[in-house]
C-alpha cells in the first residue's frame, strides 16, 4: 500500500483531507477542529503504515473546507500534517501551513496558579520562537517550553528551564 | 508613545521607555499636587491579599487629588468569599468607580480584569507575576537620586531567583543601557529567563556571590528579601537566610552618590544602624510611591497629558 493514499479511509467528493497526523495527536486534531454537530461524513484512520513517520494518523472530513486559521491551528500539535482541499474527488489545494502568532484556548498553562486555571478562563498564548516552540501566557506571563511530540490532555510536558 | 487616556497598567512589559520617561517626568509635576485635579473621581481599591505601602500609598495619592476611594479591604467580607469570579466583581467595581487598583494572589488576574472592565485597572501585584507601579517608583527614586538612570551601575542582591521586583526592574533597566551585577547565592540566582532576554537586549551584567565584590563599583545597590514561604524546603531557607547582611561595615570605599534601595518589608538583611548613613534610601523610595501613583491614576483618567 501507497503511504500517500490513505485508501484505508474512503475518499471523498468535497472537503479536506489532513495526512501525516503523529499517531498520537490524532484525536487531539479531531479536537481542535471541533467537529462536534458537524453533518457531513468523516472518516479517521489511525495508525496506519507510513514509510516517513512509522505511524500516521489520517482525518478526512466530507463537506467542509478547512480556513487557513483552523489548520494552522493543527500544526502546534501535528507539525508534520499535511492539509489538502478536495472537490470533485481531486486535490484543488494543498495549505502550507505555519504556526499562528497566538494559539488560543488549545494549550493549558503550566502555572497551576495562573489565572486560567484557577477560575477556568480560556488560555491565549503568545509565540516567542518557534524552535524549540516557546510560548508566553498572556495572563501569567509565564514562558513555556513547549514539547510538541508530547500532546496528551493538550498540556506540554514542561515549563521552560528557569 | 502612547496616548494614557483609559490605558491600563498591568505590566512593565506593556510600556516603552518613551511611556517610562514621560510617567516619571508627570511624577516629579506630581510632587506638589493640585488638590482639585480629580475632584468627583472614583478609584475602587480591591486587594485580596495583605498590602501596607501600595494600598496606601494609591489611597494617599487618590485623596491628594481630591478623588474619594472606595474598597474591599478583606475579601472575606466581600462576594469573592461566596464563590464570585473575579470577572464578575471587577464588573461591579467598574460600575461604580471611574479606575480600579487590584491586588491578587493569582498570576494572570490583572490581565482578566482589564478585560472585565471597560474603565482603567491597574494592577497593584498579581501574585509572583508583575507589580509595575513598584518597578516605576523604583525607576522614579533611580532617577530623583542620580539625576538619570541611563548608563548608571546598579546592583541587586538578595533573592534574585522568586523576587517579581528585581525581575520587573532589570527588564526595565534593560532600556537605560545600566550596568547590572547580580549578587546571590547559587540556589537564589536571577533565572536564566532573564538572563537571556538581556543578553538579546545587549545589557552588561555579571553574576557574583559576595557584595564586597561589586559595591565600590555601583551606583545603587538594591536589596531584597530572602522570601521564606518561596521555599519548598525549609533547610535550603536555613542555609541563605542570612547570606546577605547589609552592615555599616560594607561602605568603606564606595561612591558618594551611592543609595541603598528595598522594596521593604525588611527583616533582618538591612541593620538598623544603615539607616543613619547617608546611602539609606528605602524609606524615601517608598515615600515616592506617592507622587508616582499619583502621575498613573491622572494619567489613565485623562486629567494630565
């Protein structure tokens, strides 16, 4: 089997199709699309065979082309996914995607005293560098290392070294 | 710079060096008040956690202007006790005052709170996070005793690691172009953090462990204290708490126009006998949280340009 084609999963007429998602922040992408009442088919296959990544995962989503905003969104957690519009069952775009200047609600702040997480207030980061991915909480000012391979709960696994 | 009109002032980092200077100019107008400058004003005070100097020194500046304050002194007293969000009663406050002083133990709340409110917050500590009207009165009392601040030489000791003061005034002293030395014991020094944001801003510092080191070197020598509920382990408090005891000893050869600075309280790092030199300047910097608090609240209420 092709690595590319992704034919585990059925192709579809209009959407977008996100390929080369790490096994691991599948869901996770699922998540941050908030497909949640979306009516269309969608199909997630993960982990499948891949020559590049070892494990993919794959998420295509029948009816609804993707913003820019929306998959830049996805590479915080997913660096190496590949974004691509279909209609008419052919590739009509494929995104190049960057890391936004500020990630809202996804990423939870490391301070367990910061403001977000003790009255529950959505999370706005800003993006100091983007390797090693450091970001600052724009409530606590807190700057955060942020390992990208690890993305479970959407907390990064370490505050940076201080 | 920046129009002040309804601007809020939760961060140092919020300001430009043109904003710092133009508040410190306003500070040394603000040093005779005009008594009628904020008269029919309203400034809410709401500190949920202890203050002496900055809750009276912004009730002081308030009055000297003719403004009248209302406030939470106790949060057990207020709504916050029944399980209020913080969004809520800064909603409230802003309904009934024309600017809001917070203070809060939770790092971030300045920051939601100007997003609650539609009038000005300032932000009188959150947490470890920022106190910016510490490091302007800190710049200001820099400034009032030097005559400048650019290019001076200036020392910090002490609990360089978990103080927000010496974090907040060295960023700000990134932009004057001083010298800075950063006297601590291993366990206590300035996070990397800092570090590197002064490196990238091109700032001479270097890191020392002993005060005889730097002080006949230095303009200002800043004090701070050793903060024992910071510490997770009370043996590693044990071993610094007494590092750094500032005695009339330490200034045999320094500069005439050296000043000793604390953001006070003290406990025991300054000696009492200090305060009769000369260099003793802690309790005229906090005395100049007075007119430097006085510039902010007529500045974001648009009653000084």
């Amino acid at each position: 089997m092709s690595e590319d084609k992704g034919r585990e999963i059925p192709d579809i007429r209009e959407g977008t199709v996100i390929d080369h998602i790490p096994s691991h922040a599948t869901t996770k992408v699922m998540e941050i699309l908030n497909l949640d009442g979306h009516n269309y088919v969608i199909s997630m296959g993960n982990n499948l065979e891949s020559n590049k990544m070892g494990k993919k995962g794959i998420i295509k989503v029948g009816g609804k082309f993707i913003t820019e905003e929306e998959a830049n969104k996805i590479t915080i957690i997913a660096p190496t996914a590949t974004v691509s519009i279909i209609k008419n069952f052919k590739v009509d775009k494929k995104m190049r995607l960057k890391l936004p200047k500020i990630i809202d609600k996804i990423i939870k702040c490391k301070n367990p005293n910061c403001i977000t997480n003790v009255q529950n207030i959505e999370t706005r980061f800003n993006v100091i560098k983007e390797e090693p991915l450091t970001i600052k909480c724009e409530y606590c000012e807190r700057l955060m290392e942020a390992d990208r391979s690890c993305t479970l709960d959407f907390v990064y696994s370490r505050a940076a070294t201080v | 710079m920046t129009g002040f009109k309804g601007r809020d002032v939760i961060s140092i980092k919020d300001f430009s060096k043109e904003d710092i200077l133009h508040i410190l100019e306003t500070s040394k107008k603000m040093e005779s008040p005009t008594p009628t400058l904020l008269a029919g004003k309203i400034m809410a005070t709401l500190f949920f956690e202890p203050s002496t100097r900055t809750r009276l020194s912004f009730e002081s500046a308030m009055e000297s202007l003719g403004g009248s304050v209302i406030g939470v002194a106790d949060p057990a007293t207020s709504s916050a006790k029944k399980g209020e969000l913080l969004w809520d009663t800064i909603k409230m406050a802003d309904a009934y005052s024309d600017v809001i002083v917070l203070r809060h133990p939770v790092e971030g709340s300045a920051r939601l709170a100007a997003k609650s409110a539609s009038g000005p917050v300032i932000n009188g500590g959150d947490g470890a996070n920022q106190h910016p009207t510490q490091t302007l009165l800190d710049l200001y009392t820099i400034m009032k005793t030097q005559g400048k601040i650019e290019g001076l030489s200036i020392a910090m000791v002490g609990d360089l690691k978990y103080g927000r003061t010496v974090h907040s005034l060295a960023s700000a002293l990134a932009l004057f172009g001083c010298k800075l030395y950063f006297i601590a014991p291993e366990s206590l020094k300035m996070p990397n953090y800092i570090l590197s944001e002064l490196k990238e801003k091109g700032v001479a510092y270097s890191e020392h462990e002993k005060i005889e080191e730097v002080i006949d070197k230095v303009d200002i020598l800043y004090s701070t204290r050793i903060q024992q509920e910071r510490f997770p382990d009370k043996e590693e408090y044990e071993k610094v708490k007494n590092v750094y005891i500032i005695t009339p000893a330490l200034f045999k050869n320094v500069r005439k126009n050296l000043k000793i600075m604390h953001p006070l309280p003290r406990v025991n790092e300054i000696t009492p006998e200090v305060d009769e030199l000369p260099y003793a300047h802690y309790f005229k910097q906090a005395a100049n949280g007075v007119p430097v608090r006085r510039a902010i609240i007529a500045l974001v209420l648009g009653k000084v340009e």
